[in-house]
C-alpha cells in the first residue's frame, strides 16, 4: 500500500475521515504517531455494557469494567446498540484518537483566543458509527481522562488549581465555513493513499466546542465525562481568574503586605519595650514565639516585594538567590505557625510535666534551621528560576523568581504545608473542645463566654495559619482568591491585635483565652 506525505488537512477532512474509517475502510486499526484508530463489528444483541482502553501510544483494545490498569477508557452502553437492533444485527464502531497539538485544528473560537485555554494532553476522541446519526442517548457514553499524562509547559499552571474543565465536544453546525482544505502543516503525516482519494471535501461548517448534552465530573486523577450522542470529544481546560481578577488580587496582596508589615513592626517594637519595660516578661515563652512568627512573616513579605519588584532582573544566579531566600522565609512561617500550636498543646491540653530545658532555643533550632535544610536540599535540585503568572488573556501579570518546575513546589510547599496545617488542625480542634467544654459548665453565669470563646478561636486560627489552607489545599475559584488574598495579607494586623489584647496593658489579668495565666505557669517551668 502506497504512501504519501499530506499537507495538514482541515476539520472537515477529519469528520469525513471518521465515517470512511466505518463505512468503506478494510483496515481493523491504525497506528501512527498522531492517530491512533480502531474499528470493530459490534452485536447489537449484547448483554453488558462495553469499554475500550484510550491509552496514549497503544492499540486501543477491549477491556473489562474492572480492568484498572487502563486509567483512560470509554464506556459505551448496552443500550446504545440494542436500540439499533430492529434496523441491524452488526454495527460497525469506529473509536479514533487524534493529536492535534503539531496542528492548526480543530481550535474554534475558544482555542483560537490565545487565552491560556487548551485540550487535555491535546487528544480528541472520536466515537461513530458511521453514518448511523446517534443523538439524545438514553442513557450517556462515558469517557474517562486521566491527568497523568499532562505535561505543563508554563511553570505557572497547576492542572487542579487555576483551571476549570469542561467536557466538550466538536460542534460541526457551529462556527463560519472556511476553506474546506489546507491552512498549515503538520510534520510528516503519512496516510495511506486509497484513504486520502477517498475522502471528500465538500465546504461547510467549520463547527466549535461546544458543551450541550455532556456532563462534566472532575477527580483528583481523572475526569469522566459523560455526553449523549457520538462525535469528537475533548477535556478542555481554561483559566479561572480574569484579567481584572488578577489585577485586582495583585493590589489586594500589594496593600494588604505593605499594612501587614507595618503592624508586624509595631509588635516586634512593642515586645522589646515590654520586655525592658517588665523583668516578668523576658522569662515568658508565648510572647517570644509570637514574635518569632511576626519576624518570619515581616520578612516573608519583605522578600515578596524584592521578588515582585526586580522581576526577572538581574543574572540567572540572582533570580536563584531571590527564589531560594523567598522560600526560606515562606517556610520559616509555617514552622512557626506550627510551633504556635505545639505551644498552644502544651498550655491548654497537657498543661502539666512539660518542662523542657532551654525550651525556647529548641524551638528556635526547629523554626530557622529546619526550612533552611529544605532550601537547601531544593536549590541543590537546581528548582529555583523564573515563574510567571498570566490572565486568562495569556499575558503575563506577575514575574518573580521562584520555582521552575512543580514537582519541586509540590513537595516542599504544598507538602510541607500540609504537615503543618493537619498538625494545627488537630490541635485547634482540641482546643475548642476545651474552650466549649468550659463555656458550657459556665454558661449560667456568664453569657458573653460563649462568645469570648468564638473570637478567640478566630484569634488561634489566624496564629497557626488556618487561612493559608484556602490556597494550598482548595480548589482556587475567585472568590477563595480574594478571600486568601485578604486574610493572608493582613495576618500582621491580625497577629498585632492579637498580641495587644494579651499582654496590653496588664499582664497579669487574665485574658479572653486564658492564656496568660497558663503561660506565666507553663514558662517558669522552662527557666
């Protein structure tokens, strides 16, 4: 059989293609390096349902319903064909998959924007049953896309944080009719060349995406998508944040650290005029480890500015350093927040033999040296370089230096910070216990306990860094940005108010948490 090299045919060669391969075709399959397709004889008398494997870069073939080793697969309903079995006893099913990432097809009006949008892995799956027409399905095909396969080309994009997916399809009655042949090329594409004299090009619709009669179910691994005809179908991913939502979130970030820096400053001072002022206030632990947490994050932001600031200015080995020193100090302020609520388990839930020597300096080993470990280990990893965030436009907003590559940032932010917020968790889940629990034995003298309680909860939320959870373990819509953004940015003001009311201006009244009382009890013990 004879082959021959073709230029870069358009969508309409495509639908044509689908129904030849059914309907004229003696080929059962066919493998090439952007086109992989098989066509089975199918009894419209079956008993149970049938799959087939999507696999990248294999055979598609038959597998079972608990076949598990092939993530990626179709599910074609009983139903389908006994709903064709009074016109026929065999129908021909034709299952194609096509690479269109080499090519100019099959983009319409949302591809073509250049907004950042695209297809899953740039594979389309193709379902017919040549010119048999199957529309409103009773009950929906299913298609299963894994992730696994997706390799991100832009340091920027987080497949489950700043897309949306959306099981679509290729609407052919959509969109404007172009010329109904060649609009660019894709590298060597060998069909053979029967096949090629075959196929018709009659003008007409380019088509779009289009959404009407698919459902959309999105996993962590994988996305199912269930739709109730036959025709070429694709997952395709698109931005969440706008451009005026970026825009907006820089600004919130921008005031929100500049304002959070300024009252960080404010309790770094007014712990050093406290702890001159009052010989009782240097031996205490809790208002060391607030501060503690105030520099990190004082200097989180500093770095943020710098970073943000200089861009991608400077050497390669500068943007590095940029990178490296914004990470430390990123992770020097969950340790803490997580040494904040180790604290916080020793006052209120074990209260009694926790002496420890040299108590502060330890935690002081844990909160500095530990995150500088794991910078170091990264930048050893060479993951430190430029990072760029764009609108849904595909322009770039932001630039700073920070990681490369995602495996890096996973692991040693997205991991590391889910250490810290299960541990926080735990104990702020125990501590409310205790808080209630106290409030419910005196409830019948004093009303406002029950409140007190809440505003402290929302005090300790904000020390051991509940808010950074939004981010880092959510799905990242709008509104979770803003609120992130908000809360985030102003954790200095937070942490500011929280240090006045406990240990201004009388330390030795007992505050709304009771931990001023418990601390005097529990530092002394460390001396």
């Amino acid at each position: 059989m004879q082959n021959i090299h073709i230029l870069h045919p358009s969508v309409r060669y495509w639908l044509n293609f689908e129904t030849y391969l059914v309907e004229k075709s003696q080929m059962d399959t066919l493998n090439t390096s952007f086109l992989t397709a098989r066509v089975r004889s199918i009894n419209t008398s079956v008993s149970e349902d049938l799959y087939f494997s999507l696999t990248p870069s294999q055979i598609l073939k038959q597998v079972t319903k608990d076949d598990h080793q092939h993530p990626d697969r179709v599910r074609l309903p009983k139903s389908l064909f006994r709903s064709l079995k009074s016109g026929r006893p065999i129908v021909r099913l034709g299952i194609i998959i096509l690479d269109i990432g080499l090519g100019n097809v099959f983009k319409g009006s949302l591809l073509n924007r250049e907004d950042g949008s695209s297809v899953l892995n740039n594979r389309m799956v193709g379902l017919t049953l040549g010119r048999i027409n199957v529309i409103k399905m009773a009950e929906p095909l299913e298609i299963t896309f894994s992730h696994q396969y997706q390799l991100p080309a832009e340091p920027c994009f987080h497949l489950m944080q700043n897309m949306s997916l959306s099981c679509e399809f290729w609407d052919e009655t959509k969109g404007p009719s172009p010329l109904p042949f060649l609009s660019g090329t894709l590298s060597s594409l060998f069909l053979p060349s029967p096949l090629l004299c075959s196929l018709s090009f009659s003008p007409g619709s380019s088509g779009d995406w289009s959404s009407k009669g698919c459902s959309t179910e999105v996993g962590v691994r994988r996305t199912v998508c269930r739709c109730d005809h036959l025709t070429f179908f694709a997952l395709l991913l698109r931005p969440i944040l706008d451009e005026a939502t970026v825009k907006a979130l820089i600004h919130i970030s921008q005031a929100g650290c500049g304002t959070s820096m300024i009252f960080l400053a404010f309790t770094i001072v007014l712990y050093a005029v406290l702890r001159f002022s009052r010989q009782r206030f240097k031996s205490e632990d809790a208002p060391k480890i607030h501060v503690a947490l105030s520099i990190s994050l004082f200097l989180l932001n500093l770095a943020f500015f710098i970073n943000v600031g200089q861009r991608l200015k400077g050497s390669e080995a500068a943007c590095w350093a940029r990178g490296a020193v914004f990470h430390y100090f990123l992770l020097c302020a969950f340790t803490w927040m997580s040494l904040e609520a180790f604290h916080l388990y020793l006052l209120v839930i074990k209260v009694f033999n926790t002496y420890f020597g040299h108590y502060f300096l330890k935690l002081s080993l844990v909160g500095w040296v530990l995150p500088a470990l794991v910078v170091i280990g990264t930048g050893i990893a060479n993951s430190y370089g430029p990072y760029s965030i764009r609108d849904e436009k595909n322009v770039t907003t932001l630039e700073l230096c920070w990681f490369r590559e995602n495996t890096a940032l996973y692991v040693t932010v997205h991991g590391y910070f889910l250490i810290v917020f299960l541990f926080s968790a735990v104990i702020l889940s125990l501590v409310s216990w205790k808080i209630f629990t106290l409030s419910s034995a005196t409830a019948g003298k004093e009303k406002a306990q029950h409140w007190k309680g809440v505003l402290t909860l929302l005090g300790l939320s904000c020390l051991v860094g509940m808010p950074w959870g939004l981010a880092l373990l959510t799905s990242l819509g709008p509104f979770t940005a803003y609120v992130f953004a908000l809360f985030t940015s102003l954790q200095g003001v937070f942490i500011f108010c929280w240090f006045i009311v406990l240990y201004w201006p009388r330390q030795s009244t007992v505050t709304s948490s009771g931990t001023a009382r418990i601390d005097h009890a529990h530092t002394v013990s460390h001396e």
